[in-house]
C-alpha cells in the first residue's frame, strides 16, 4: 500500500501549489495591464519559501523530461521547467491568447501541466482510469527558440502485483477464496495515467523518466510501468486520408448520388413506366423503402411470430453488447462489476447469451422449411441454394467490413481510440478475406474482423452442411430421424467432452478481455461446440412443414402445462449460471461441463414450444404481440442493425474523455439510446445498400442458371 500512499503525498504537494495559481490568478488582471517592460521583469521566477520551493519541485520533477534521450526533447522539457517555475499569470487560463511573442515561448506550460493526470479519487474501488484533459493538452501549439512545439497525449500503464491486487479486493468485500473466479477480470487490471509532453518526446523519451520515478515511489512493490507509442496522440487534424480511403469515399458518395438520382426520376416518372423499369425497382430509395413496411403476400401468416421473436432477440444482443462495452472500458467503479455478478439480476446478461441460439433454432427451422417446400415442387437447384445465401448474407457484410478497414478510424480520437482500433480495425485490414469467406472463426478467432459476426459465420458453415440432415430427411423419414438424433447426440457430446478437457466454468467469463480467452475462441464461438441449436431447428422445420394444413386439437391443460414447462426450462437455463458466480460454490468440473452442454439445447426447446403454440393457436396474448407488423418492419432492418450497432458502441465508448459509472440503469439507458439510433441506421443502411445490391445479384443469378435445376421426387409426408 505504500505505492498508494505515497501517490496520495504527490497529490497533497500539487494540492498546496494550487494554492500559488490562485494568488497569480488574482493578479492576472492587474498584470495584463501593466506595461511591456514590467511584464518582462515578472518572467522571473517569484522568491519562493522553503515549503513552497518543495511544492514546485516535486511538480517540476515529476513533470517534466530534463534527462530525455532526444536533445529536442529535453530543451523542450527546459523550457517547460522555465515556464512553470515563472508562474506566467496569464496563462493560468489554457484558452486565453497571448499578445506578445515571449507568451508564445511560455504561454504553453500551464495548459500542459494542466491537462497531465493528477492522483484520482476511488482507486479502491476501481477507477483505474485517469484521462488527464486530451483536448486540452493537443491543442497546445507554440513556437519556441528550438522550433514549434506541439502537445502530446501519452497514457502510461502501470501494472500492480497480484500481492497489492488481492489487498485492494479485500477492501470490496472480495474474499481471496474468490480469487480464482475473479481474477480473470483483474489480473491483467491497469492503473492509467495521462501525461502531456512536447511532440518532440517520443515514447522511448517518456518511459524511462516514470518507470525510474515509480521505482521510486513503490519500492518494495512489484509494479512496471508501460508505455506504446501508438498510446502517445497529436492533434487529429494532421491525419490525412490515403489514396485508398479517398477512393472508397469518392465510390460512396457516387453510388449514393446514382440511387439519388433513380430515386428523384421514380418519384416523377408516371407510375406505368416506372413499374416496367428494372432498374428503378432495384435501386429506387422510396421504393425499397416501401418494401420494408409493406406485408408481404407470399409470408406464411402462421409465421409471423417469429419475427417478432427474432427482433426481441435482436434487442437482446445489443442490450448485451451494451453491457460488454461497460466493463470493456473505464469506469470509475469497475470493482462493482465483480460484486454485481453475485445479483440473481445480473443473470438477464450474463445468461443471456442464449439469445442466439434463438436465431439459431429459427435460422435452421427456416432453410428446412424453405427447403422442403422447393423440394416438394419438383426440383432444387443446388447452385442457386447455396449462391442466394452467400449473396444475401455477403455484399452488406463487405460494405460494413470495407467502412472498417479504411474510414473507421476517421470517426473520432481520444485515450483509447488506437486501442479500440488496433481490436477493431486491424483484424478486418488484416483478415477481412477471412471474414468475407465466413471461415474466421477457425483461420483467426482472436481478435475477430466484426466481432458479432462469429454468429454469422457459425450460420453460414451450418447451412452449406445442412444439406446433411435435410436429404436424408427427403429420402427416408425413418433414416432421416435417426441421422438427425445421432448428429444432434454427437454436437452435445462434443460439447460436453470440450467443457470437461479444458475445465471450462459454467458462466461466461465476466472480463474486460472475454473475447481473449479461451473460452471464447475454442468453445464458444467453435461451430462444432454451438451446432445442437441449429440441427434442433432443422429437426423443428420439419415437423412444422409435415403439419402445415393439419389441425392439432389439444385440451387447455396440455397448452397450460406446455407454458409452464416452457418457461421453467427458459429460466433454469438462463438462471442457472448464476450459480457459478457465487463465492460459496466450488467448482464442479462435471455440473459445469452438463450445464454447457444441455442449457442451449434447453432454451431451444422452449422457443420451439414457444413457436409451435403461436403457429397452432394456443399462443393467446404471446402471439398477438409477436406478431404485429411492427416487428416484421423492424426484421427487415435486423440485419443492418446486427451488422452496425456494435461498431458504434466500440466507437462512442473509445471516444470517451472521462470513465463512465457502472449500473443497470447506466447501461440500459445508453442500450435504449444504442437501438433508438440503430433503428435509423439499420433503416438507411437497408434501403441504400443491402436491398439494392441482394436484388441486383439475385437477378443475374436467376438469369444465368434457370436451367441448373435438379429433379427430386416430392415429400411423402405420410
């Protein structure tokens, strides 16, 4: 705790020197008004007492870089010292101008002092995070006698031991017999602190001057100190885009004036020869527009339901990835986090993860569906089967994947901002073949080009091997169920023996580095760990389509018992995790390794129940919700909304000057914000590229392979 402590002296000595920029503040005025000749005198350093030259020389040594390796950076440093110890009165105020030319010289001293890090309060509990003020300190630009100086923003790292980080738990109510639960979230934890120095200071300038100063204060603690250069900011202005990112911009802003263009001349065509215009109806803002509110006349009625399941689940995830970008970046009690997971409350996250494997089950149940009712007229074209999905899910994916690899880091700057860039951006620059191919979740899983999109990838393996269980069900039922129950009993098995091998807990990892873990990489977003969902879709599509047309006649204790059931097995599958972030439970290699393997098939099950009465009847007030025509809208745009929303979350929460404050209502005011502003994004998104661009494809698909078809005999359903 010394290194506390003696943080805490640093600050009472900056504390007592406030009090010296006051009194010049005082007499700023009365300055500022005296001649030229007496300004000058008042560049000499004031006489100060004893207490106070101490005062000023642990903030000058603290502060500034007199042993720096680059010789422009240490006269930059002089300078700095020369600067603060003057008390230049004016430049109390880092907004104020200076009038005369040796204000230039020395004028920049206090805004850098001011906008470098002081000892924050709330260390215990978890705020970790020190931003210093990063506008204030790349604004300051001067010119000096050893050539113009500008401000830059350096964020150092220092890493506690595991010794200090136990102690201050203990100050939290966190017990050491948690340790092993909870380390995963602490033990890669920081204490950051932000330092404006001059841009002639590199990072291998500014390093060695902390690192020797923090042996200093922690003596006797095993504590390093870190600093990257891509950590140390200028001013945002003096990036330039590269050729490259100028072309995309100049290819947007044209394809975005063509569709203008066809949309204005739809608009004022007369409605017979706007209608026989293929392209018009391609490519016509309003018209696509259209066709995100209009009812569909080809929909299955009985199916509405899952549109609206699907949009819930939607807003699930982004509710969640809310909560993940709260404990992925700083707030100022970020050790609340770990207490909040021992909440019963905190399980709708944590547990929630189910959600996709709602889109799972439904995604599998739709391509049986779909697949039967082709097959059942006669012929299946296996090229078109599987080019219509690549086209549907692929060319809005590589417009979104595109913005990340080259626009994205124009979006904003701050602390964090090449942090989040070098998780964000760098994979898609890297990987995005990867990506585009829907095999990243094997060739790179960490990090991830578009985090969200391993669902996407899992789908897209899923389907391309669907065919797997659907021929067998084609040919024979009999045959086709028995494939389909060993696939199904082989997926949990293999789910079971990877949880039991690597000794995984029950819960999902609750880090500010999840998507670094093992968990997530090898069993969480693994296809071969996540398919039993998918294959109980396509066993559930089955019996959907077998029934289509047949009446079930079942009693009101059967539905009432069915929804009782339906919604215990849902809660035990999302509350049960909440058992393995309880102190007092011990691990349990076995109870942890069947709860990963049977909770997702269970909640599928449930949403199958869930679906099966909303089709039938039996759905009452369930399905009534579920399937307004609000939701189906609202479907047509989930896509754009899913591949969006989480790039934005990244990128408001990078941007941030100061840390946020951790709590239910914080996050789920800042998820409602999230799906308020996606909505319209989703919406813009739809109607300017996906839609155009599936119709384009899908119309010169059909018209290169309407003869590529494949005679099968009809489904025998009986």
């Amino acid at each position: 705790m010394r290194f506390l402590v003696k943080l805490m002296m640093i600050f009472l000595v900056e504390s007592s020197w406030g009090h010296f920029q006051e009194n010049f503040a005082k007499r700023s005025e009365r300055e500022n008004k005296m001649p030229q000749e007496v300004q000058e005198r008042l560049r000499t350093p004031p006489k100060l007492n004893l207490k106070q030259s101490l005062a000023m020389n642990q903030v000058v040594n603290f502060y500034t870089l007199k042993e720096a390796s680059s010789e422009l950076c240490r006269n930059h440093s002089m300078e700095f010292s020369a600067g603060l110890r003057s008390f230049e009165p004016w430049a109390l105020k880092s907004g104020q101008k200076p009038q005369k030319p040796f204000h230039q010289k020395i004028g920049i001293f206090f805004p850098v002092f001011d906008a470098s890090s002081k000892m924050q309060s709330g260390i215990l509990a978890g705020n970790l995070f020190n931003f210093g003020s990063f506008d204030q300190c790349i604004a300051v630009q001067a010119e000096t006698a050893y050539g113009p100086l500008k401000g830059k923003h350096c964020t150092l790292k220092l890493r506690p031991d595991t010794a200090l980080l136990k102690k201050i738990l203990s100050y939290n109510n966190i017990s050491e017999k948690r340790w092993d639960q909870v380390k995963i979230f602490v033990e890669n934890a920081t204490l950051d602190w932000s330092i404006c120095v001059p841009d002639s200071c590199i990072s291998s300038d500014v390093l060695p001057h902390f690192q020797m100063l923090m042996e200093t204060l922690t003596e006797g603690l095993n504590l390093t100190v870190n600093l990257k250069e891509m950590n140390c900011l200028m001013e945002v202005s003096a990036e330039r885009f590269s050729f490259f990112e100028l072309a995309v911009i100049f290819g947007m802003l044209a394809y975005v004036g063509f569709i203008a263009i066809l949309t204005a001349i739809d608009l004022n065509a007369p409605s017979r020869e706007s209608k026989s215009n293929q392209l018009l109806s391609i490519f016509s803002a309003s018209r696509n527009a259209i066709k995100v509110f209009a009812r569909s006349a080809k929909a299955r009625p009985d199916l509405d339901c899952v549109h609206g399941i699907r949009f819930i689940s939607t807003c699930y995830v982004i509710i969640g990835h809310r909560y993940l970008m709260m404990m992925f970046f700083p707030v100022i009690n970020s050790l609340q986090i770990i207490n909040w997971t021992s909440y019963y409350r905190s399980t709708a996250i944590t547990g929630g993860t189910l959600c996709v494997d709602t889109f799972f089950m439904i995604s599998g149940m739709l391509v049986t569906i779909g697949f039967f009712e082709q097959a059942s007229k006669g012929k299946v074209n296996w090229f078109l089967f599987y080019f219509y999905r690549y086209i549907r899910i692929t060319p809005p994916l590589a417009i979104v994947i595109l913005w990340y690899c080259t626009l994205m880091h124009h979006f904003g700057s701050g602390p964090l901002w090449n942090d989040m860039l070098d998780i964000i951006q760098k994979p898609c620059q890297q990987y995005w073949w990867a990506a585009v191919l829907h095999i990243q979740n094997y060739v790179h899983p960490y990090p991830l080009c578009l985090t969200q999109i391993w669902y996407l990838t899992c789908d897209m393996q899923y389907y391309f091997l669907s065919p797997i269980i659907l021929i067998p069900f084609r040919n024979d039922q009999v045959l086709g169920s028995i494939n389909f129950a060993l696939l199904f009993s082989l997926s949990v098995a293999v789910n079971f023996y990877l949880a039991w091998a690597h000794k995984y807990n029950g819960g999902v990892p609750v880090t500010n580095e999840l998507f670094a873990t093992e968990y997530f990489q090898h069993h969480y977003i693994a296809p071969h760990v996540r398919s039993s969902t998918y294959i109980l879709g396509l066993g559930f599509g089955m019996l959907i389509y077998n029934q289509k047309g047949k009446e079930w006649n079942v009693n009101t204790a059967f539905v009432v018992a069915g929804w009782l059931v339906c919604a215990a097995t849902m809660l035990a599958s999302m509350l049960g995790c909440h058992v393995f972030f309880v102190e007092e439970h011990d691990y349990n290699r076995l109870e942890s390794s069947i709860y990963l393997a049977a909770s997702r098939s269970a909640w599928t099950l449930g949403i199958g129940w869930m679906v099966w009465a909303c089709i039938n009847g039996y759905g009452g007030p369930i399905n009534f919700i579920l399937s307004l025509h609000i939701f189906r809208v609202f479907g047509k745009i989930s896509y754009g909304i899913y591949l969006l929303h989480m790039g934005m979350q990244y990128m408001i929460s990078a941007a941030a000057r100061t840390p946020h404050y951790f709590s239910d209502l914080a996050s789920m005011y800042a998820a409602v914000s999230d799906l308020f502003i996606m909505v319209f994004c989703g919406f813009a998104f739809t109607i300017l590229f996906e839609s155009p661009l599936v119709q384009m494809l899908s119309l010169l698909a059909r018209k290169g392979n309407m003869k590529r078809t494949v005679e099968v005999k009809p489904l025998n359903r009986h």
